[in-house]
C-alpha cells in the first residue's frame, strides 16, 4: 500500500487498482476508525495488510463499479457496509445501511448524493483541514491531471452529473480522489482549486 497523504486526524493509503479497475483507498479517521473505500476482487492476504493497524469499520462504495465480492470483504473484516440509497439495486452483495441525502458518519465525515454517473453515486467528504473528498466515478482525471467531468456513453444522467460538479464550488478541500488512479495523478494539495479550474473548461 502506498501512503498518499496524512494529516493531524486522519491518514489515506492507495490500497490497489485505479486505471482498468476502480482504485481502493484506506482512510485512517481519528473518529470513525478504517473505512475502506471501494471493494477489490478478494484477497486473504490483503485483507490482513488493511487491518494491520487497526480495524476496518466501514466499506464505502461510492458506486456499484466499486462493489467487487461485497460480502466475502463484509465477512473477512466484519465491516458495515455503505452506499447511495439508489445504488444499492444494483450492487452485488448486501449494504448494510443506505445512504440518503447528506448524511454524516463522524462530526466530520459527510456524504453526499451525487447521482449521474450512476442513479446513486455518492462522494465522501472528510471535513476540517485539510479536506479530504472521495468521488469515485463522479469526476476523473482530465488533461491537466486533475479530475474533472468526463463524459461516458453510459452516463445515468450528464444534467445530474453537471449539477453536482457545480455544487461542489461550495467545499473547501486539499486532497480529492477518484476511482481512476495511476502515479502521477493530481490529487493534492490545491485539489479544490485544480479541479474548479478542469471543470471550467466543461462549463466554459
């Protein structure tokens, strides 16, 4: 695991995948303990490695193109699992608790609904500086290496994705992380400013 940034209360580790395969993350929360964001294909040994500093309380899957053999990771970390309310139909395996509209896992971890790539897409915002922002497919990485939004012909809704991507103008963070990772990608510091500037020329 490659460790990508740290600060005061939390940590976050690129764990596998990123180009072909949506990339997986292991945040370190002083509050809320290990969240493992996104579900490889299963791996014992690498379920050993994600715990080895501690529990692993909660999977995120931001999307269902992150949710690979929910339940075998379930079991193996005896982790709950989250996902957008509307996503859940169509994620393989079983999500232990829904997420609809803004809702908050710590006093400084809040998701957020962003449907468009998929009808329940959902970002993580990991608050208090410096911000943290998880987006899964919502964004990905564009000419200048900063995410931005790049349209796919599987697309739930462009008009949503639109919407969201100017709702997120309203959030201070310095890291941001996507489900397209390779070394070399943009991720911080000065995210918010690096994608607010990709995403102008979208909207320009």
């Amino acid at each position: 695991m490659e460790l990508l940034a740290e600060a005061r209360d939390r940590a976050v580790w690129h764990v596998t995948g990123g180009v072909e395969a949506p990339a997986v993350y292991l945040i370190r929360d002083r509050e809320a303990g290990g969240i493992l964001v996104n579900t490889p294909v299963f791996d014992s040994e690498l379920a050993e490695r994600v715990q080895a500093d501690g529990a692993v309380r909660f999977l995120f899957l931001p999307s269902r193109h992150g949710a690979l053999e929910l339940d075998r990771w379930r079991a193996a970390l005896g982790a709950e699992a989250l996902a957008g309310q509307d996503e859940v139909p169509d994620i393989a395996g079983t999500v232990d608790r829904p997420l609809d509209g803004s809702i908050r896992l710590s006093r400084t971890l809040v998701f957020y609904s962003m449907s468009g790539r998929t009808r329940g897409s959902t970002a993580l915002f990991c608050k208090r500086g410096p911000g943290f922002l998880f987006l899964g497919p919502i964004l990905e990485p564009g000419e200048s290496g900063w995410p931005t939004l790049v349209p796919r012909g599987d697309d739930w809704s462009w008009e949503n994705r639109v919407m969201g991507a100017l709702g997120l103008q309203d959030l201070k963070y310095e890291y941001v992380f996507t489900d397209r990772y390779t070394p070399g990608v943009r991720f911080g510091p000065g995210a918010a400013a690096g994608v607010q500037e990709a995403l102008a020329g979208v909207f320009d």
